[in-house]
C-alpha cells in the first residue's frame, strides 16, 4: 500500500476539462487517479502529468460495478480518498426536444447525473470511514446548471440536478467533515467547444461564433478549491470566457 495524504479520483480525465485538472492537482502534489472509458488517453494523460504519482484505471461510471472497482482499487493502492472531482459527462445531439429519442435522454441523465451520484455514494463511503475522516468532493456543473443553451434539454435538466445534488452532499455529509462544491464552467476551450467556436445557435434563432478560455485555468481554480482547508468550501464557483453572451441569456 503506498502512503500518500493527497490522493484525488478524476473522472473523465483523459481528455478537456478532465486532463487539465488532474495536471493542475498532479503540479500541486497530488497523487490522481485518472478515471475513463478509454485508457489510451488516460494514459496521455498520466504522461502530461510526469506518470509519477499517477495511477489509470479503466471505469464506465454508467456501470455500478465499474463504479465500485474504481474506488476500491484505490483505496487497496493508496489506503485513502482525499478528493473526487466527478467530471465525466456528455451531451446529446442539439435538436428539439420532441425530436430527442429516449436512448438519447437517457444516455445524458444516466452519466451526468446517475453517473456522478454512484461516484459520490462510493467516495462518501470511504471518506467516513477513513483516519482522519472527511475529505472533498467536487462537482462539474456548468453554465447550463443556471440558464440553458437552445436545443440542450438533457443536459441542462442533468446540471440542474447536479446543483441539487452538490446541496444535498454538503449537507448530509456535514457531519463526517466532508465538504462538497461546485464548478459551473462556460465554454474552456475543448473538443466539446469546437462548435462554438464555429458558431453556435443563439436564443434569438442566430448562429454566433463564441470566445472561449484556456481549460487550464478551470484546471487552476479546481486546484485551488481543492486545496482549502476541510472547515472551508466554496459551495458554488462560476469560471466563463469573459466575453462568452452568457450574461445575456438570463
């Protein structure tokens, strides 16, 4: 069993977002475990990391068992769970929502929201339980968990769950000093911005190009919430391409 009293689950960390954070948690000490279906870019990102105090594990957080293997192998590698940042997510295709199939709901609400309440259940397990107790969940919302995108139903209903979900953590889990946040992000630039930055349908019927920003500095601001002391939190976070018409949405 290797000691280590920083040890962080990412999921989704083989590419965007999910890279940039465990990067950023990796250069701040972290040990991270790089959680996500496909283990070729978990492992550049293991690589961007330096692969030292990283460890790959293959994990579907749409399946239970998945799920449980992922946190149990790493609690038998590194006998505690310090962080987990539930990131993994996915949107459907952008069309109306009488259009949309129930394969295609279901996909969105069984990873985004399924997904990341599985990964708490089991992080709060551990954490309870662990010497010293505690630890510190944190949850990838999005713009779309305040106002949505036209055309997102799935996605904008699953990040306005994920908000419930961050209130109901931090409260329930006040008690075993485990603290839970929120990041809700606007357009960092990644493989799922690429539209927007081709143009993107607006609320008024446009088609506009949108700015975005680095994804590391999201990965920066995941850092820094997670390196607060457990009896401080920051409950909610927005992190947005300051010239993004979000503002202009609501």
């Amino acid at each position: 069993m290797i000691q280590n009293h920083k040890i962080a689950i990412v999921t989704g960390a083989g590419t965007g977002i999910g890279r940039a954070v465990a990067t950023a948690l990796h250069a701040e000490g972290w040990t991270i475990i790089l959680a996500g279906r496909r283990v070729e870019q978990l492992i550049e990102t293991a690589n961007a990391c330096g692969v030292e105090r990283t460890k790959v594990i293959s994990a579907d957080i749409n399946i239970p068992s998945n799920v449980k293997n992922l946190f149990s192998e790493t609690v038998k590698s590194f006998g505690r769970l310090d962080l987990l940042f539930n990131n993994a997510g996915v949107a459907a295709p952008a069309k109306p929502m009488e259009e949309l199939t129930l394969e295609e709901w279901q996909l969105v609400i069984n990873t985004n929201l399924t997904g990341s309440f599985l990964c708490a259940q089991e992080a709060i397990r551990i954490m309870k339980h662990q010497k010293p107790m505690g630890g510190r969940i944190i949850n990838n919302g999005s713009i779309s968990a305040h106002v949505p995108r036209p055309h997102s139903a799935p996605y904008t209903a699953s990040k306005h769950a994920i908000t419930g979900l961050t209130k109901s953590i931090s409260l329930d889990c006040r008690a075993y000093n485990i603290t839970c946040g929120q990041i809700d992000i606007g357009n960092a630039s990644s493989a799922m911005t690429k539209s927007m930055e081709a143009g993107i349908l607006q609320a008024d019927g446009s088609q506009r190009v949108e700015p975005t920003m680095n994804v590391m500095d999201v990965g920066r601001t995941v850092a820094y919430m997670a390196s607060l002391p457990l009896d401080t939190n920051v409950p909610f976070l927005t992190i947005m391409a300051n010239q993004m018409p979000y503002m202009g949405r609501g």
